[in-house]
C-alpha cells in the first residue's frame, strides 16, 4: 500500500527528538519514501494518524501520555490499512508479545541501519510481517507462559476447522517465520500458489495480515512450543 504519489508514507512516533530526525534523515533520503510526521506520544500518534493517513508508522514502546502497545491497537482498529512497525531494543522484549496482540505488522531494533531500516518499512508497507525467526521464538515462549494449559482454545480451533489440510500446513509454517519463498521450497509448490494459500487463510480466518495469521496459529494450537 502506498500513496497516490508512489512514495510509502511514514509517520514516526517516538518521544526522543534525535531518534525521531535520525529517522527522518535517513528515511527521506529513500526516493520511494517520504516522512510525512513526527509524534511525541502515543496519543500525538493517534491524532496525526487521522490527520496524515500515513502507509506506515514508526512506532517506539515506551513514550508518555500513552504507551505504543495501546497507541497500536487503537491504531489498528481505527485505521486498518496503516501498518505499525514497532521500534524496539533487546530488553524490551517482553512487549513482543502485547505488541502482535495489538496489530504491529513487525519490529525493528532502534540500531538497525539505514538499509534495513528502509528495507523494513517497505516489508511492512507491502502488506507482509517482519516477522524474523528469533521474534517467533519469543513469541511462542511467551504463549506457553501465557497459556501453557491450552485454556480459551476451542473457538480458535473450530475457525481452524474452516481450512483445507493444506491450508493448515501453511499457516503453521508461516507462524514459524518462513517466507513464501521458504515455504514453496518446504512444500515443493510455486511460490504463487503459496501466496494463493495464504490469501485464502486470510479471508476464511478474517486475518489481516501474517502476523496476525502467526498469533492465530499460537493461540489456536495449530503451533505448540518445540515445533518444526
């Protein structure tokens, strides 16, 4: 998704000026990106959301008046096809969780460099998750934690019932952090016919994106702690 112009627009939220120019700088020197604003808190994130109808948004955890978990899924839910990409450090890893919950499309490390810095907002922008195979460790660590007796299951499980046999298989490989590529390859199809599976899961499950697929598939079951 992007704007009529072409560019992938950008919204960075985070309450620390040089992190919110370094960003800046570095995105708008991009020739398909463009910053269109900059928010202090979670609530400024919400407001200039509405006002700029950003692609993206640069989204920090912790920042005053609101955090960036709850900022997300207000977010999220008020303006579904802006994608949240959420600005995060080693030891706010525990946030990992609660911010998929919260519709974040994927996360990014505040250290990142300008290439995968830009490389991230265009995954995000396309629709797809950046979703990397330690972030779904944790995330299954922390369902395990959460839920480990299995409890509040059922009504996930009966959705899963909707699905094709297949369409099961790519769903847990997809909540295991592979990529359609990888996916084709495990399963020795066409990577337009993985991309078809996926489309489908989406609507049947009324998912919005891979990363909500991911939780889906956790808390469903159709993914345990320890699988392959």
């Amino acid at each position: 998704m992007t704007s009529g112009t072409g560019s992938i627009r950008v919204l960075i939220a985070d309450d620390q000026e040089m992190v919110r120019q370094g960003f800046t700088v570095l995105l708008d020197a991009q020739p398909d990106i463009e910053v269109v604003g900059q928010a202090v808190h979670g609530r400024d994130a919400i407001a200039r959301t509405a006002e700029l109808a950003p692609d993206v948004v640069l989204m920090d955890v912790r920042m005053p008046e609101l955090g960036g978990i709850e900022a997300t899924r207000r977010i999220t839910e008020d303006h579904p096809a802006v994608r949240v990409l959420v600005l995060t450090t080693f030891d706010l890893d525990e946030y990992v969780y609660d911010a998929l919950r919260a519709g974040a499309s994927g996360f990014l490390l505040k250290d990142a460099s300008a290439d995968k810095l830009a490389e991230a907002v265009r995954v995000v922008a396309a629709g797809d998750a950046l979703l990397a195979p330690g972030i779904t460790r944790r995330l299954i660590a922390e369902f395990s934690r959460l839920d480990g007796n299995g409890s509040g299951r059922a009504p996930l499980r009966r959705r899963v019932g909707d699905l094709t046999e297949r369409e099961t298989e790519v769903l847990a490989l997809i909540a295991q952090g592979l990529s359609n590529a990888e996916i084709a390859e495990r399963l020795v199809v066409a990577e337009q016919t993985v991309k078809t599976h996926v489309g489908r899961i989406l609507v049947k499950l009324g998912l919005r994106d891979r990363t909500q697929a991911a939780v889906f598939a956790y808390e469903s079951g159709v993914v345990r702690p320890g699988s392959r």
